[in-house]
C-alpha cells in the first residue's frame, strides 16, 4: 500500500499578473514559497499596470532593451526581467557601501596598477641579460616578462573603474540602519533606470515594501537614490 503523499495545493496566481512574469513566479514559487507575495499582494498590481499603462498609444514607460521584437513584447520581456532580478536581488543581496568607502577601493587598485607599472619598467632596465645557458626561455625573455607585469598593471586598472562605476550606482554618504532594505530599493531603482529610462521611485517603493513586508515611502526611496538633494532640502 502506497504512502499517503501530501498533496501540493496548486498556485493561483491573479489575472492582473502578466504572463511572462506569471510564469516565473509558477516555477519560482514551487520551490521557494517566500517570493509568494511578489506574485499575490495586491499592491503589485499598480506596479504591473503603471508599466502597461499608454499615453497617445504608446507605453508611458517604455522598455529600452534593444532586441528587435515589436513594443509589446520588450514591454513584456522587460517587466520578466524586472520581476526575476527582484528575486535574484534577495537571494544574492549586496551591500551598502559608502562613496568614500568606493574611493578608497578604486585607489587601492590604481595604487596597486601603478605599482606593477613600476615594476615592469624597472625589471626592463635592471633584468640580467639573457644567456647561451638559457637564463629565459624563449617564450619567457625579459621583454616578454615586462609584458606581462603591464597586462597585469592594466587589469587592475579596469578592475578599479568597473567596480568604483558599480558601488556607485548604490552609494550613499553615510552608512545607515537597514543596509538591506536600502541595498535592495537602490538596486531596483537602477534596473528600472536601465529597463525603462526611470528610477521609477514609487513603483520601487512598492517592491520594495512587498519584498521587505514594510511600508517604504517613495519619498525615501527617492532620498536614498539622491542623498544630496534631502541635505539641499533641510537646509532650505
């Protein structure tokens, strides 16, 4: 006689939810119930809407991606995609970082690419010279050594751009409480900046507090995004 095996209730998501993103949650959802309200709460019903909404007969908040489908598919595409980076957002969370802690990241890089500059160009000028008793090989001359000092001189100086241009897109002037909450709306505000050409302050609000279970005002989100503009706006 079979064991009794628990029936798994079957997910009833909302018509309000568009398909892509509906599809996602299906699969998303049977594996890790927490994401439940990112499909269910009604509050993300405004959020769907606002970027289906037209004015004129075009997408108030069209998507910028690229791909050559007509509007109402990239609108659909991107909304999946804004959907999947909330989840992606949760599961690898980033954090907080200072401007002046990214400063002294990218100086560390260049510090340390100038450094192996240094050393690249005073191993050309001090290293013994090659000799019949293969002191370098032939693929491993001095020349050749030197190279690779500033190959790896340049790396580090990629490296510092790339990731001072990334911590600074979330940023902020002083480190503060809810580093995860602050992290996940900076975030979201800067997918919904690269999907749809807006930090879209409110619509982020709303994921925000859906995702957190707390009430997060745009206005805060928009203060989080723009640090100077609230210190422009007490001292007025």
């Amino acid at each position: 006689m079979k064991a009794d095996v628990p029936r798994v209730p079957k997910l009833r998501i909302p018509r309000w939810v568009p398909k892509q993103v509906a599809r996602i949650g299906r699969d998303v959802i049977g594996r890790e119930p927490r994401f439940l309200p990112l499909v269910c709460d009604r509050r993300m019903r405004n959020v769907w809407e606002s970027l289906l909404r037209r004015r004129n007969g075009t997408f108030m908040y069209p998507a910028s991606a690229s791909v050559p489908v007509n509007a109402e598919e990239r609108q659909a595409a991107a909304m999946a995609e804004l959907f999947y980076y909330a989840i992606w957002a949760v599961r690898l969370p980033g954090t907080v970082t200072t401007h002046n802690k990214a400063e002294q990241k990218r100086n560390q890089f260049l510090a340390k690419a100038e450094e192996l500059r240094a050393d690249a160009e005073k191993w050309l000028r001090d290293a013994p010279a090659d000799t019949a008793f293969g002191l370098f090989s032939n693929k491993s001359g001095p020349d050749e050594c030197a190279r690779r000092l500033m190959d790896a001189s340049q790396a580090y100086k990629e490296i510092a751009a790339e990731t001072y241009t990334a911590e600074m897109r979330t940023a902020v002037d002083r480190a503060r409480g809810d580093a995860d909450v602050r992290w996940f709306a900076l975030a979201v505000a800067d997918k919904c900046r690269s999907l749809f050409g807006s930090p879209m302050y409110g619509l982020t609000a709303t994921i925000t507090s859906v995702v957190h279970g707390r009430n997060v005002a745009p206005r805060t989100v928009r203060q989080w995004c723009h640090p100077a503009h609230k210190a422009r706006k007490k001292s007025t």
